[in-house]
C-alpha cells in the first residue's frame, strides 16, 4: 500500500491520481515535493510518484519535459481540506498545461 492510499481520503487519491495520470499520458514528467524535499525527480514511474505522495500534508508537483527537463508548470495540493478532493489542488500554474490537466484531475460528473 502506498502512502496516498494510505493517508489521503478516497476523494482525494482519485483527484491525485486522475492528475497524475493524465500528466504521464501526455507525455511529462513528474517531480514531486513533500514541502521539506523533492523526494521524487522527473519520474514516469507511475508507482513511484504515487509512493512519494501525501507523506506530508502538502505536495507540490512539478510537470517536466522529459528529455530537456523543462518545467511546464507545478500543481500545490493541500490534503485534508474535502473528503472528496474538490479542494486537493489548492493553486497551480495558470497555463494551457495546467489548466487541462486540472480539468483531467476534476472531470465533470466524477
């Protein structure tokens, strides 16, 4: 069991992982920050992002290029504020990048 299943509520693994995923299917990289130390660097391992995540009570997530390491925006989480995880992504980067993978993490009807 990994640490988002572990700690975050249901609403708010489902939101983490929805953005995730749709990160990593188009094509990005992904570092993550427990707020003290970036414990996962440029990673497409679905699996090991997925450990580093809500072993704190925030993350930051930075989406990558994978080949030049280019950052394409970052995503603040905040867990504990909604059981269902409306609220998990409390800011993020306001750019074409960000904004569609919000929208993948928050799709209409979940």
């Amino acid at each position: 069991m990994n640490t988002l299943s572990k700690y975050a509520t249901a609403g708010e693994g489902r939101t983490a992982r929805r953005l995730i995923r749709a990160a990593l299917a188009e094509g990005w990289a992904v570092s993550v920050n427990d707020g003290y130390e970036t414990t996962v660097k440029q990673s497409v391992s679905e699996r090991k992002i997925f450990d580093a995540l809500c072993t704190t009570d925030e993350d930051i997530i930075t989406i990558h290029l994978p080949k030049s390491g280019k950052c394409g925006g970052m995503f603040y989480l905040v867990y504990g504020n909604e059981d269902d995880g409306s609220e998990l992504i409390a800011d993020h980067t306001d750019n074409e990048n960000c904004e569609r993978l919000a929208k993948a993490a928050y799709p209409v009807g979940a």
